[in-house]
C-alpha cells in the first residue's frame, strides 16, 4: 500500500469500472439465471472483476517491479544528467535518482494531470522526492513532454513511463518521441516503457531519427492493465 500512497494508482478509473461493470453482470446473471441462459453474461462478468485485479496488481506492484527491471538493465552512470518525461508523483524518477550522486542529477517533466495518475502534482512530487531524500539530485519541471524547454542534446539517458500513449494525436505523440530524442546526446540512451498500441510507431521515430534499437519487448503479466489484451511493452534504443 505505500507505494499506493506515495505514488497513487495510474488510470484511476480503469479499474473502477471494471469492477462495478463485472459486479453488476454478475448480479444481473444472477438474477436472470432462472430465465434464460445467462452464460455470456457471468464469464464477462467474471473477467472484468479479475481485469480489474490484474489492474490493481500492477499499479500497486507490477509496474515498481518492471521500473527496477529496468534501472538494472540501463547501468546509468553515477553522475549522468537523465530526463524523466511525464515523471508524474515521481516513481521512476527517484529510483533514478537513487543511482545517483551529485553532479549527476535527473530531471522531471510532467503537465500533472489527476486525470492519468490520482493525485497528480508537482507538490506531491516534491514531497516525494524529499521523503526519500534524493531532492539535492532532482529537478521537477512544469512542461509539455512534446515541446520540450531542454537544450539538444542535453541529457545522457532519456526515461519515460506510462505517459507517451495519453497523447492521443498520432502526429502529437511521433512529436513527443521526437522531442525526447532531440534532448539525448549522441551515444545515449532512451528507454519508453508504455501501453496502448504503439510500439510499432515509437520504433518507427527511434529509425527516423537515428536511434538505433537495442530492445524490443512484452514486459508480461507486471504491465497487464487488466489483462494481456492491454499489455505494456518497452522499447530501447541508442542515438547515433
């Protein structure tokens, strides 16, 4: 639960109409059973209460556990600059910032919508941030993640998590990816992990813009938002 409480729940309204959709086809099955066949109507029932488990599961666990996959994976080093967009209550953003020491530092951009994460806002981040004491190694940043107020080339690692799909303008989101990879420096590294369906478009941008890609993949049962039909994924790559 603390991580519930530190960093809220993504999507807040996804699992909650799961379960009172299921709920109520449930009880509606029941009550009909003697009168027709309600079969139909208690198995979907019956998924959209276990969707919105799974949902539950990996906005209060699963997503922390793809999160450390990933820190391991990426090796940042020690005094690297790093960008988080679309850091949101921080969750990414301070294990970053934990595999850091000063001057190294990540940045943090987000709009602070409650809309995609309850309790969104740049003072609960900031609290965040200061709970865990990694605030003398962060910055947060009150900006559009597709026009970024960055310099080219500015940071060595690019991070975002569960943000890029919220854009639901095709041309907007490509700008988004753009954007974060106009701030790399060459050499870098940019890491997007994501649902919806847009792996493809994301890998599209990474080779237009000469990134080349080093990981394609499936993050499984962790990043199911209430089941392997809204999957998430990541998608890594290296600018040239």
């Amino acid at each position: 639960m603390m991580n519930v409480k530190r960093f809220g729940i993504d999507a807040p309204l996804l699992p909650l109409v799961y379960l009172v959709g299921g709920v109520w086809l449930l009880i509606y099955g029941y009550l009909n059973r003697m009168n027709y066949s309600v079969v139909v109507e208690m198995v979907l029932g019956a998924m959209m209460v276990i969707g919105a488990g799974i949902a539950l599961h990996t906005t209060m666990r699963g997503k922390y556990r793809l999160f450390d996959q990933l820190i391991q994976q990426l090796a940042i080093d020690p005094h690297a600059q790093v960008l988080d967009v679309g850091c949101g209550r921080g969750a990414l953003l301070t294990r970053v910032a934990q595999q850091l020491v000063k001057p190294g530092k990540v940045t943090g951009i987000d709009l602070w919508r409650s809309r995609d994460q309850s309790n969104n806002g740049v003072k609960q981040a900031q609290r965040n941030l200061d709970d865990l004491n990694v605030a003398d190694r962060t910055e947060l940043v009150t900006g559009d993640m597709a026009e970024l107020p960055f310099d080219d080339n500015q940071f060595d690692v690019v991070t975002t998590s569960f943000a890029f799909h919220n854009i639901k303008r095709f041309k907007r989101r490509n700008q988004a990816v753009e954007e974060a990879i106009r701030v790399l420096k060459p050499g870098g590294t940019i890491a997007i992990i994501d649902t919806g369906h847009c792996s493809m478009q994301y890998q599209d941008v990474f080779l237009a813009n000469h990134v080349q890609i080093t990981e394609s993949k499936k993050l499984g049962i962790n990043g199911w938002w209430s089941g392997p039909w809204m999957g998430s994924y990541l998608v890594r790559g290296v600018k040239q």
